[in-house]
C-alpha cells in the first residue's frame, strides 16, 4: 500500500464525501417515499393541475399540454406555530363533479352561468386543500378546522412561471392605494424585485394563452398584492392588521401602527380563493365569469335590486348653462338634474360631495331639502343616491342607514376607501349586508377590485377601482389605449364604474386639463362606445344635464342602451389595440366598439341576429380627424348573415341598436 501522505488524505476525502452522498441520497428517498402526487383536469381535460405534498406543497399546470405554471408553493403559517401546506400528510382525496346552470339575480354578462368543473379535495390534519379546474380557468383555497381562533402571520403564495413572460403589470406604490392603475406592459424579467402590484394582473404565455390572476370570496381576510421575487416569479403581498389608525382633517382614516401578522381569524373558516382564469385567446377572457363562480351565492331575497342607469354631477362639476337659478350643491340643481333623468328614462340621480355635514352624514348643508328631493323624484320616477365618504359613514352607519331608509334613499356610492387590510375589507362587507337589510344599492368607490360580490351580494352593482373617466380633471394619461385594456384586465374582476358619457371630446395631441370642464381623450363615439364594451349594472352618464340636452342624436343611444345583459359575443378583441362587443338585452342586439391608438376597420357578419331588422348606428364622421366630437347617425335594414362593415378612426368607437 502507497503510505505517502497524500494518498493517505484522499483516501479519507473520498471516504467523506461517499458518507456525506449516501446521507444526500438516503434523505432523497425519505423525502420522495413521503411526497404524494394528486392530479385534477378540467372537465376538457385541457387544464391540467399537479398537486405535490411533502416537505412542502406545490402546485404545477399545464394546457395543452404544455406547462405554463412550474411547481408554486402554497402555504399558511398561524401564530400556534402551524405551518399548513408545509409536511402536508394527505389522509384521503375526494374527487367530484359539479355541472350546473347558474341563474344571476342581476345579468352582468348572460342570463344564464354554466358552472362547471372537477374538484378534488386534500384532507390532512385539521385543514383541507380544495383545488378547481374549469375549463377556462382554476383555483385553489384552504379550509382550516381548528378549535380556537388564532392569527395568520403569513400565506405563501407564489406563481412560478418557466419563461419570461409578457405582462400588464398594475404597478402600486404603496398598499393604502384606491386601486387605480395603469396596466404597463413589461416583461417578467425587467420587474424589479422592490416592485409590486394590484391584483388583477394579465399575463401573456404564447398566442394561445392567457393567465389572470386574482381572487374571490374575500371576506375578513386582507386582498391580494403580488411582488416580484426570483426570475419569473410573483409572490403574494398582503396588509398587515391594522392596530391603530388617526383621523385627518380630510374625512380620512388611516392606519398608524400595523400588527406583525395579517389577519385574526376563526379557527374554522374558508379562505379566499386564488383564481387563475386561463384564456385561449383575448375574446374569452371578457366573457370569463370565473369570479363570480367561486363567490358563495346570495342569501336572503335580492328581487327588489334594480339596475340602472345614473345622472353624476361631479364630474361636470354641477354647471348648467341657460338655466334661471345659480347652479351648485342646492335643490334647484338637482331638481334640473331630476327633470333630465326623467326626460330620458334613466332611473337615478346621484348627490354626489357636498349635500352633508363633512363628519356627519346625517345633517344635510342648509342649501339641501332631501325629503322635498325625493318626493320631488318620485313624481318623476327617479330615485336618488347618496355619495358618502366611508369615514364619516361609519362613525354613523346604523343611524345613517336608517334616516336615508326614511327619506326614501335607494342607494349610497361610498368613497375613499382606498386600502384592502382585513379591517376595511370587514367593513365594505359590513355596509353590504346593511344596506341589504335596508334594500338599497351600493357602488364602491375609492375601492379595491370586485372579488365576487355581485353574486353574494346583489345590492353590491359596481365597484371604481379603475382609472376612469374623472382622471381628465387632472390629467392626460388615461388614453384610449388604457380604455381598450380595461375589457381585458380591471373588467374581468368584475363590474367596473368608469363613469363614462363626455360629451366634450378631443384627439390625444390636442387634450388640454381643466377641472371644472373636462373633457375626454378619443371621439365622441369612443365614448359611446363604453356603454356597450364596459360592464357596470350600475352605470354613470358624468357629463352636465347641459351638455347632453344639446346632444339629442347621442342621447337616442344613451336613453335605450341597457346596463344589464342576456347574451355577449365578443366579435374582434385584442389588448390595448381594439374589442368589438355585440350584447342581447330581450330581442334587441346592442354592438359596441372601441380602438387604442390606431384606427381600425372590420368587417362583421351579423350570423347571431334572426329575422329582418333595422340597424341604427352611431360612427366616427367624416371629419373627426378634424375634431373628434363629430359623428354620423344611420339606419339600414338589416337580415341574419348580413355584412356590416365598422370603420373606427384612431381613439375612434361605434355603437350600433339592431331591432
């Protein structure tokens, strides 16, 4: 035997480093001897989810056959030191099929839901795994069953993905936000990791998928953020519970001091559901009611809620022209604005700042008689609105509600919310069941995005959100490219009150700010446009009573257009650039379009209508690149498999009534 002594140390290294692999290889066959896999598909079997139990859980999915998330674990970690998701022990699976129509109390898209998908359950040791897959999408939730009420330090939620995707990031600088981004695309790798988001966001796989992601059934649980963390990776954020908050002197409170955990929980409940619709193509995800599916159903009867359409004031800043009486915050005004929604059929007015006390809901300025408004109203067959920053309404929310009930108030537009923790999500779901009990509507503003209510809340008809029309008061950056992304991203979420309806209208180059008379970006069409693409049962016409009194031509369209929907084909879509939307309300055929930057021109073959009918449209004129209010008005008969051709000019729109 060679006895030098570097032989003799390699002999020992090698001897140590044979140990240490056999050790590496032995706690690689433990760690696979205890991991489990658990598959689910869609009904299609298109979408395919991988479940992976073990040191720690995961989840892949491929469509298509081809992965687009790569394994992405999930956990939760409560302040009794249980890590769920992590050693995950799977004592038994259920697997079951659900196939049902769905019939909404209020048709946002359809007036029938086919909910349909495969769902296995994971069962460990007080706590369960649920996973959903439909065939346009997937979702995921816990349920925990433990005997005491704890604290949730934190959930993992991560969403790996295998490339360096597209996406629409809904960038925020900050959590106490009113959810009002603008979506920029950029891909996964130039995220920077101190960079994060808003949920919903879009993400683009290939020409043949789509991935949004966010959530459903958030109740009594912070929403959803996501970070940039690794490569390709986006990881859940969420507010911290809040522990001690201060008032401002602008109707504001905001949290002070914040917990090291986020959320007090039950010890037996359902969390939040974290949905990822996937998408063949950009049409479908506007016709995509994922959302609304997870959300649990409305309890109670909801028959009495009526969607409809709104005249807004604030936006106009409450001037009147040719009127005998100073126009502002008094009962003159809003009579005008009642005589205007008469004339045209729309069923509410909204008092909107300024008609209370600034900390009390419950005192009226001097100027307002709201018993003699409604009254008034009633006469005309509107009802009224009330805006209320939710500050001041929750220091007086059960007196509030009762004294609006008395005066006969059929809803409030809440406002300022501008945060998402568990304490302010407690609340909007608060004032949801009240006003319920009180049979009044409600229209979310200063909000984070629809997470299901429309279903388990009916009342609830649309939600802000979004950066809409408002931004023209002081700023130029809400453009007709952001107006033709909204149907693919803040919209799919769920019902969205952008408040459209200018009747002041400029091209992009030629847009100037000014508060108390705005003015859109994009041509009057674009505008009209909206009324059939966008989604809000709920749905605003901003402009001055003025303005819109001098627009007969557009208010044929806006006095007809409904805010509720039986059927929706989308005819040409894709994001940021064009969608062209026909709807069915009844037996009539409403078509709505919109175009970004660029003028678009198709050709539509009217195969979803029956019979002979008459076309009215509405489309950008001969002029407007001269000046983008102008527009023309035709009809035409019109039969099944007819040819009509949509010419839009760049920012441009279309809106067409076939009966």
């Amino acid at each position: 035997r060679d006895r030098s002594p570097s032989r003799g140390l390699g002999d020992v290294y090698k001897r140590q480093n044979m140990r240490k692999t056999l050790f590496f290889l032995l706690l690689a066959s433990s760690a696979a001897m205890f991991a489990e896999n658990y598959t689910v598909k869609s009904p299609d079997e298109r979408i395919l989810v991988n479940v992976e139990t073990g040191a720690t859980t995961t989840y892949s999915v491929t469509f298509n056959g081809k992965t687009i998330l790569n394994p992405s674990p999930l956990s939760m970690t409560f302040d009794n030191g249980v890590v769920i998701g992590r050693n995950m022990k799977v004592k038994d699976v259920q697997h079951r099929t659900e196939d049902q129509m769905l019939t909404p109390v209020v048709r946002q898209k359809s007036d029938k839901i086919r909910d349909h998908y495969n769902e296995m359950v994971l069962n460990a040791d007080q706590y369960k795994l649920y996973f959903r897959v439909y065939n346009d999408g997937l979702a995921y939730r816990f349920h925990t069953d433990f005997a005491d009420s704890l604290k949730v330090i934190s959930e993992e939620v991560d969403y790996c993905f295998p490339e360096d995707y597209n996406t629409l990031f809904p960038e925020e600088r900050t959590i106490l936000s009113a959810q009002q981004p603008l979506f920029k695309p950029m891909k996964l790798s130039e995220i920077g990791t101190d960079r994060f988001c808003s949920t919903p966001v879009l993400i683009k796989v290939d020409d043949q998928a789509r991935i949004f992601i966010s959530e459903s059934d958030l109740e009594s649980y912070p929403g959803m953020f996501l970070k940039k963390q690794g490569k390709y990776e986006l990881a859940g954020k969420f507010a911290a519970y809040s522990l001690e908050e201060e008032k401002t002197d602008d109707r504001q409170i905001f949290p002070t001091k914040r917990a090291d955990y986020i959320a007090r929980v039950s010890g037996t409940r359902n969390y939040p559901w974290r949905a990822m619709i996937v998408a063949e193509n950009d049409a479908n995800l506007v016709t995509n009611q994922l959302i609304y599916k997870l959300a649990p159903e409305s309890q109670g009867d909801f028959s009495w809620v009526k969607p409809g359409k709104i005249a807004w004031d604030w936006y106009n800043a409450l001037i009147l022209t040719g009127v005998d009486f100073k126009c502002g915050v008094n009962n003159d005004t809003y009579k005008y604005y009642i005589d205007f929604a008469s004339k045209y059929g729309i069923e509410y007015v909204v008092l909107d700042d300024g008609w209370s006390e600034a900390w009390d809901v419950t005192k009226t300025v001097p100027e307002i008689n709201m018993e003699e408004l409604v009254a008034y109203g009633k006469k005309k067959n509107v009802d009224l609105i009330l805006w209320v920053s939710w500050a001041p309404f929750r220091e007086r929310l059960d007196e509030a509600f009762d004294l609006f009930s008395k005066w006969g108030i059929k809803g409030i537009k809440m406002d300022f919310m501008n945060r998402d923790d568990q304490a302010m999500v407690d609340f909007y779901y608060t004032v949801a069941r009240k006003a319920a009990e009180h049979k009044m509507l409600v229209d979310f503003h200063g909000a984070y995005k629809p997470t299901g209510w429309l279903r388990t809340f009916p009342n609830v008809l649309s939600s802000e959100g979004v950066a809409g029309l408002e931004n023209h008061k002081w700023g130029s950056f809400v453009t007709p490219e952001h107006n033709v992304t909204l149907p693919f991203t803040r919209m799919v979420a769920g019902p969205m009150d952008y408040t459209p309806g200018a009747m002041i209208n400029f091209h992009e180059k030629d847009h100037k700010v000014w508060f108390n008379l705005p003015a859109s970006i994009g041509t009057r069409c674009h505008q009209l446009g909206m009324y059939v693409v966008y989604e809000s049962p709920l749905q605003m016409l901003a402009d001055s009573p003025s303005n819109y009194y001098r627009e007969e031509k557009c208010m044929e369209f806006l006095s007809q257009v409904p805010v509720v929907w039986d059927e929706t084909r989308v005819l040409k879509a894709s994001v940021g650039e064009y969608i062209v939307v026909a709807r069915r309300s009844g037996n009539t055929w409403f078509i709505g379009g919109m175009v970004g930057k660029k003028g678009q021109k198709f050709d539509i073959t009217l195969d979803f209508i029956k019979g002979n009918k008459t076309l009215t449209c509405w489309e950008d004129g001969v002029n407007v690149d001269l000046q983008a209010q102008d527009f023309a008005c035709r009809t035409k008969k019109v039969k099944q498999g007819d040819t009509i051709t949509i010419s839009m000019y760049d920012g441009g729109g279309y809106v067409a009534i076939i009966k």
